[in-house]
C-alpha cells in the first residue's frame, strides 16, 4: 500500500519521473520532487496540492552528494521518514563513438551512475536506521539491447 509513504523522486520534472510523482500522490503518497529546474517542479507541487495530494520539492543535481543528502534531510524534517528513494534521473545523450563527444560520455556516467550511487549513499543510513526502505533505480532495455549510437548510456544502464 502506497498511501501516506514518503516517496524522493529524482529526475522528478519531466517524464517518467513527473508522471511516477502523480500517480504516487493521487494514491495518497507524499512526495519528494528533485531535479535542477525548480520552476518546474515549483509547477508541479502546486498541480499535485491542488489536486489533493502532499508534494514539496528541492533543487537536486544528483551528482553533488550534498544534494542527495539534503533532500533525504527535507524529507525527513517534513514528514518524519523516507519509505522509498526512486532514483529516476538520467540522460540520454546519442551520437556514435566515432564523434568523440568525451564531455558526454563523462556527463553520462556522472549523472546515470555516480547519480544513483550518491543517491544510495545519501539514503543508506536512514533505512539502516529505520530498519527498512526501498530503492527503486530506473532502467532501460539500452542496457541489455545495442541501439546504434546509443553505446555510453547503454553501458551506463
């Protein structure tokens, strides 16, 4: 049962992460919003209060841990836990090896792993605390699939 977990989601403004945000509120979950575009997620907050749901949002740039460790504190200080960490940032930069686009690559693998990894780091103790706690991490079929120019983040997934 999801009503009345609290539930961070990362990669929360757009997409799978906006959407997941929605469902989980309109089943009666309180949820964490984080991405760096916080006019976006200022939006979306107020969307799902209007509708009834419990939303707040930070600035989150997943691969600065004092990020990942400041949202688990706002959720902690505003509804007294974290039953689930969704870690759902990512991107998806697509060009073939071939380009040379190193900047990408490294972009890639910072925010689709060392991402997940801060986001873990920033959670861990507070479900060891707890005694409980889920993460949740997105995937993607690019990662048991070769697209064509899609090799970085197939490898990051």
């Amino acid at each position: 049962m999801i009503k009345d977990k609290v539930v961070i989601i990362t990669g929360a403004s757009s997409g799978i992460g906006e959407a997941t945000a929605r469902l989980l509120a309109s089943q009666g979950a309180k949820v964490v919003l984080g991405a760096r575009r916080t006019e976006r997620l200022k939006q979306i907050a107020g969307e799902i209060g209007k509708a009834g749901g419990e939303a707040i949002y930070a600035e989150l740039d997943v691969t600065k841990p004092e990020h990942n460790e400041n949202i688990v504190r706002l959720a902690k200080d505003t509804f007294g836990r974290v039953d689930v960490v969704f870690l759902n940032a990512g991107i998806m930069p697509t060009a073939p090896l071939s380009a040379m686009k190193v900047a990408d690559w490294h972009r890639t693998v910072d925010i689709n792993v060392r991402g997940v990894l801060n986001g873990v780091a920033a959670v861990l103790p507070t479900f060891i605390k707890q005694k409980s706690g889920h993460v949740i991490s997105t995937s993607s079929v690019a990662g048991l699939k070769a697209y064509p120019g899609s090799a970085v983040y197939g490898g990051t997934k």
